[in-house]
C-alpha cells in the first residue's frame, strides 16, 4: 500500500526519467528503539545533515527480503528477522530526474555481525542513532531545508505511519 505521494518542493523542477524501487527499514532492538543513520557531508544536494532508516536499492534478481537482509548487515553490521512490510511511499528527486519508491519494513535484530559499507556510505554515515519512534518523530519534525526536508518529509510520514499501526 502506497500511504502517499511526496514532490520535491527544495530544487527546480525537473522532467522525471527514472523509476528506482528501494526497501527501507525500521530496524527495531530489544528495548524497542528504532535505528537511524546519521547522514552528514556535501553531495549534489549541498549540505547534508540529517537522519535516514537503513536501506538502499534492490538489486537485480534480488526480492525486497533479500534487499532488507543485505543492506542492514551492509549498513548496521546486523543480522535481521521477523521482517514484515509496513508500507511504501514515493518520493521525487528533481535533481536526480528521479522518482523513487521506498518500500518500508520493520525488522529485529538477532545479532551483530560486520558492517559492510561502499565508499559513499563510508563518507556519509557519521552515527548510527537508536531512539524510541515517538523521539524520532519528534526530532523528524524539527525545520529543514533541501535534501534534509526531503528526506526528514519521507521519514516522518513513515515512521507517524508506523506509530499509528502500533496502537491498532
């Protein structure tokens, strides 16, 4: 189920010329906190300063399943299981000619292994931060601009989606 539609209101608007299917992830612990990556640096985008689930591209011949279980070991150095969809969201990225479909899970950790980032995450990835959902809602509610807002705007949607599920 898509939970809604975001357009990119930070950058000019751009003609959109390529569909990219992710899987994202609210990484859960024992004590019920979630895990977000602190990205921090310069890019295309400009100043980046801000929180972001794991996750990252489906490859080819890969399921969604087997996408979550790669990128958190290769972004938290965790294994995972009791995996289930939540929901997805799309986004657009005028700046990549891009319109992207996050596909959200929730997941637990059963435990550590080794981290095993590309060289851009090596660059990005300043933390890795573990809080309780409603702590992150409120830090995902805090003003940005640019790339930060657009990823803060895709991450609070997601994660006010999953509180929501939790007291049903």
């Amino acid at each position: 189920m898509i939970v809604k539609y975001l357009e990119d209101d930070q950058f000019k608007e751009a003609n959109i010329c390529h569909v990219r299917n992710t899987v994202r992830c609210f990484v859960m612990n024992e004590l019920g906190q979630c895990a977000m990556i602190l990205i921090k640096g310069q890019d295309l985008f400009g100043k980046r300063n801000h929180y972001e689930s794991p996750g990252g591209g489906i490859e080819v011949g890969e399921s969604m399943v087997q996408a979550v279980h790669r990128e958190i070991h290769e972004e938290l150095g965790y294994e995972v299981d009791s995996i289930s969809y939540l929901a997805s969201i799309v986004d657009v990225y005028n700046l990549l000619n891009r319109t992207t479909v996050h596909n959200y899970f929730v997941c637990y950790i059963t435990k550590m292994t080794h981290s095993a980032r590309t060289r851009l995450e090596e660059q990005l990835f300043d933390d890795v931060i573990w809080c309780f959902p409603e702590m992150w809602l409120e830090t995902l509610n805090q003003p940005q601009e640019g790339v930060n807002e657009l990823v803060h705007a895709r991450e609070r949607v997601m994660m006010r989606y999953f509180l929501d599920q939790q007291e049903m």
